[in-house]
C-alpha cells in the first residue's frame, strides 16, 4: 500500500518571541506563531488575507530556533502537520493542529543576543524527519 505525504512549507513572519523549554531526559521544543499572508486585487480592491500556524520545533533545532528568532524574523520552514487533543479548562475535549518543522532557514540578518545571524542560516532537525 502507497504511502501518504504530508508535507508543510511555509514563508513567514513571528508574531512574538520564541517560547522555549527543556526536559528533564534532556530534550527541548521551541514553539512559534507564524504569520504567513497572500495579497490579491478583486474588483480593482486590493485584499488580504493573513493566516496563523502554530509551529514546534524539536532538540537541536528547538535550540537554533531559541538563539536566532525574534518577533519579526522572517523565516522558510519546511515540516509536517500534526493533531493533539487536550482538554479545557470547562472539561471539554479540543484539537489543535501545529506544524512540526524539521527544517528551518532565516530570510532576514535578525540579530539576537547581540550577534547577528546570517542571512542564509540554517538548520535541520534529521530525528524528526517523517520516513
């Protein structure tokens, strides 16, 4: 049987600063929200339309993630979508989908900590890689 894709790329912006946290057996995440947005002309009006991904980001490229992005980096990111269930605050059962990236370049000379990253930075998270 055929297996199935799934496959996210995305261009974007930060909407806030990374959230970052480390575990105990020595794993980390760094987690992000994404703007992306399209532009369009309809009766000689110009429109847009900007939609917001959740995205994650695992261990080694949770931690390029954390050191290099601001609010305001402008970044490619290429990963997968994935669901997670939790329950409210009321009790109910919700869903939310995030995007799992496994790889990730800067588009921008963002400076963090007091040093700039490159233009062409990046990284990839292999581990996460779907096969």
């Amino acid at each position: 049987m055929a297996r199935g894709i799934n496959k996210v790329t995305l261009i974007g912006n930060l909407g806030g600063d990374p959230s970052f946290k480390t575990f105990s057996n020595g794993g980390s995440v760094t987690n992000i929200s994404l703007a992306t947005s399209e532009v369009w002309k309809k009766d000689g009006e110009t429109k847009e339309r900007t939609e917001w991904h959740n995205v994650v980001f695992h261990n080694g490229l949770a931690e390029v993630a954390n050191k290099y992005l601001q609010k305001g980096s402008r970044i490619y990111l290429e990963g997968s979508i994935r669901s997670r269930k939790y329950e409210d605050k009321e009790g109910k059962e919700r869903t939310v989908y995030e995007i799992h990236a496994y790889e990730m370049n800067l588009l921008d000379a963002s400076k963090q900590n007091g040093s700039p990253a490159p233009a062409d930075a990046g990284a990839r998270e292999d581990d996460d890689i779907p096969l």
